[in-house]
C-alpha cells in the first residue's frame, strides 16, 4: 500500500512538473502551422491527393531533430543562436547570417498576413489589402509588450494566448475531416501515403517543388532562433526560486581570446555584452532540459503534424481531380470548400486560417526581435526595434498585395516557401556545429548554496553536453538531405525546368 502512494505521488509530481514546462513546443508549432502551410499542403493534396503525407511526416521529423539542438543550445550556453553567432563567429559571416534570417522572416510574413487578410475578407467582407494592415497593428499592439528576456509569469501570458489560438485552430481542423466524405478505401491510401514507396515524389520536378516548399513550410528557420531563446525563461524562474547560480556566471569558453578577436571589428558585431549574460546553473540545467525535450516532442507531434496533415488530408479529398483545383489560391479553396463540401466547411477553414494567422504572425514578430537582438548590436530603444523589424518585414507584403491582388498571391506564397527551404541549410549550419562542438556545450558545475551563504562550490567539474553520435549523425544527415533538395532544384531551374 505504501509503494502505490509512492508511485501515484511520483505519477502526480512528474505530471504536474510536465504542466509547468508546457508552452513553448506549442509556440514553436505555431512556426510549423502557419497559412504558408496551408497554401503548400493544399498545392500538394490538390496535385499528387495523398502521396506526399511522407514529405510532411519526414519535414516534422527534421523539426524536432533541429528543435532538440535549439532546445541544447540555448539551455547549455544561455544564448540563443543569434547570439551565439555574434559571440562566436566572424563578422562578415555573422551579418551574413543575419541577413539571411531576415529574409526568412520577411518570406514567413508574407504568407501568415496574406493568410489572415485573406481570412479576414472571407470571414467579414474586408479588402485584402485594409486586412493586411489590420493584422500589422493587432501584432504590434500586443507585442510592444512583450520583453525578449523577461520573467516567466511575462512569458506565460503569451504562450496561454498562443496555445489559445493554436487549439482553436486543432478543433477547426478536427471538425473539418468530420466535413468531408472520404471515398472507400480511402484510410489505406492515406496510409500508404505516409510511407516512402510512391516513386512521383522523388523523381517529378512538380513533386519535388511542393515537397521542398513542404519542408520550408514545416521547418522554418525563423524557429531555429525562437525555439534557442524562449527556453531561458524557465531556468531563470529555477535559479531565482532556488537561489542558485554557476560561479562562472558567463559565457567562458574562449572568453580569453575575445577582446583580441573582436577589437578590429566594427561595432555592429560587438558581442561584449554577451560574454557577462545570464548562464544557466548546473542544478537548472539538470532540471530542465529532459522535460523540455518531451514538451516539445509531444507538442509537434500531437499539433504540428496532425494539423498539417489535416490540411493535406481534406483538400486531396476534396480537390483532387477537380478542375482548377491546382493553381487555386487560398480564397478560391474556400470557395471550392463550399461548393464540394458545404458553407460550414468553408467558414471552418476561414476560421482556423485566421486563428493559425494571428498565433504564427504573434510567434514570427517575437523571433524578428530574437533575431535582430541577437545577430547584431542594436541600440535604439526596444520598442522602436520591434517597429523597425516589423516595417522591414511587411514592406514587401503590402507591395505584393497592392501591385497582384488576388491574381498571382498562391504563386508567390508557394513560393515564398521554397526561400525559406533554400534559407534553412544557411540557418541550421551554426546549429549543428555549436551543438556538436564540446567547447560550447560543456558546463561548468560549479554551485553555490546562496541561501547557506557558503563561499565554497559545492561541486567542482566539467559536464559535456556535446551531441553524441546518434544526434550528430541525424543532425548532420537532415542538413544533407535539405541541402540535396535544394541543390536539386537550383540545378533544375538552371536547366529551365518549368517548376
């Protein structure tokens, strides 16, 4: 009787401590959910129905392999990846970099507020372009709140709104399979869809367009940057509540070569102030990084690839084979929704549009601060810095939607897609090698009890978290893979493959 109240006592303690870590896997697959999404799953269902399910299952795979490094990375070194680009790495490459992410925030933008415009017009009549600059100040009002480096009660209040939204948008997508009137046989076609025997989608050019945008789609690299960052937040409440703290509170590795390193560079890539940052305590890390790890298999396991392969699911039941059904934009497949289906299979997916829209627009802002913060020394105020960021990504939204319209938007959102498929390599390189490199992923382990008021560590060694070979090769192997799709297509392209 005494061994079961144990085991339900460890139950309930392990069960509530997993409550308190839920939150950002669930902001992260907000990245993995967004309408970019929805315009590529759809392009892909609409074309080869079920055969590309495997594109998006191997494309989650590689997000929570990535994931997992950000994850190690920012709970190791108390940097995000932006940071420790500025920290580590030359300056010309680090502004390269940055250029690159910035560009992958600016193509992620343009399909997550043309997908809110968008639902906006279905949903209450208003002009594509007039919702594109309703859905700018909705995520500049409630991010001139938010602090990159805040406390955790801070954090909590977005990812309670975020989770809102992405479990509006699970419920829309579950209502929307009980909309649609599969064919028989259909279950075993979707899962053979999953598996990797369907040869169109390695050998067709079309195929492997929508496959490659599948994965720039799925595994953005703007989440490499948030998913490194928003992990801090929990090791800063553990430290403070338990009066914990490394002695060598900063960053050491290589801190010696660093003043001579950086003296000749220019002030844009001045890391100074990110030698002395808060670094996670030994005791924090232990407590933290196992049960960060399941939140975020969990979350884009259970939200990201049901929601994405719902997306598939619905529009190859529904448009494949019907006329137009391939070059249809977002407004178009509402309305072919309606036609097929019925009125409240339109307004749900109008609904879930909306709601995916406004958590990955909310989600993609918060990295474009990540982002500037940590690539390159800013000095203006904080609020001013989210304007700018904001300004600089949506630019080229407004001149889309002003000079297209409607006409040519699925092309350009499709297309937006593979950027950020071509970015990704460039963005996942420094990953990989922090996360695999043993200088930047050893700790310290070196305490002190603050509430004894004790001097002396407690421990004294060093902890290498360094990737071991199973992860190194996955990482590795993923980055090889992404790359090779990309290569390939830029061959094609060269060759004037129509694609």
């Amino acid at each position: 009787m005494h061994d079961r109240s144990n085991i339900f006592s460890t139950v309930k303690s392990t069960i509530q401590k997993f409550i308190y870590f839920i939150g950002p896997g669930l902001i992260l697959s907000c990245s993995y959910t967004d309408p970019g999404n929805y315009s590529e799953s759809v392009a892909a269902g609409s074309v080869y129905k079920y055969k590309l399910c495997f594109v998006i299952f191997m494309a989650n795979i590689f997000a929570v392999i990535l994931q997992v490094l950000c994850i190690k990375l920012g709970t190791i070194s108390g940097l995000d990846l932006a940071e420790c680009c500025r920290l580590y790495l030359p300056a010309k490459l680090n502004l390269f970099l940055y250029l690159s992410a910035e560009i992958a925030i600016i193509a992620t933008d343009l399909a997550e507020v043309v997908g809110t415009a968008i639902s906006l017009e279905i949903l209450f009549g208003i002009p594509l372009l007039f919702g594109v600059l309703i859905t700018v100040l909705d995520v500049l009002v409630i991010l001139m709140v938010y602090k990159k480096d805040g406390r955790l009660k801070e954090t909590r209040t977005f990812e309670i709104i975020v989770s809102f939204l992405v479990g509006a948008t699970c419920i829309c997508f579950i209502l929307e399979l009980f909309q649609v009137n599969f064919e028989p046989g259909s279950g075993w076609e979707i899962f053979k869809g999953f598996l990797p025997t369907n040869k169109e989608i390695f050998i067709e050019k079309e195929a492997l367009f929508l496959g490659c945008g599948t994965i720039g789609a799925t595994v953005m690299p703007h989440s490499l940057f948030l998913g490194s960052s928003i992990v801090m937040p929990r090791l800063k409440d553990y430290d403070e509540k338990n009066g914990t703290k490394n002695v060598n509170n900063q960053v050491t590795t290589q801190q010696e070569q660093l003043p001579q390193r950086r003296l000749s560079l220019s002030k844009l890539s001045d890391p100074s102030e990110l030698i002395n940052k808060y670094k996670p305590s030994y005791s924090a890390i232990k407590y933290c990084l196992n049960y960060s790890y399941i939140e975020l298999i969990v979350s884009l396991s259970g939200v990201a690839i049901f929601v994405n392969c719902a997306i598939l699911i619905v529009s190859a039941a529904t448009l494949y084979g019907k006329p137009d059904a391939q070059d249809a934009d977002l407004l178009s497949i509402y309305d072919m929704l309606v036609y097929y289906i019925s009125p409240v299979a339109g307004l749900v997916f109008a609904l879930s549009m909306l709601f995916s829209g406004q958590s990955a627009g909310i989600v993609c802002t918060m990295a474009g601060q990540i982002v500037s913060e940590g690539f390159i020394n800013w000095t203006v105020e904080p609020w001013k810095r989210r304007v700018i960021t904001r300004v600089i990504a949506i630019v080229p939204v407004l001149i889309v939607i002003g000079v297209l319209g409607r006409e040519g938007v699925s092309k350009v959102m499709n297309s937006s897609q593979v950027v950020l498929s071509f970015i990704l390599p460039i963005a996942s390189a420094p990953l990989i090698y922090f996360t695999c490199k043993k200088e930047y992923m050893t700790v310290d382990n070196n305490e002190i009890d603050q509430e004894a008021n004790e001097e002396t560590p407690l421990v004294s060694e060093k902890v290498n978290f360094a990737n071991g070979s199973f992860l190194k090769v996955a990482s590795i192997l993923t980055w090889l893979i992404i790359s090779a799709l990309n290569l390939y297509l830029v061959i094609a392209f060269i060759y004037g493959a129509d694609i």
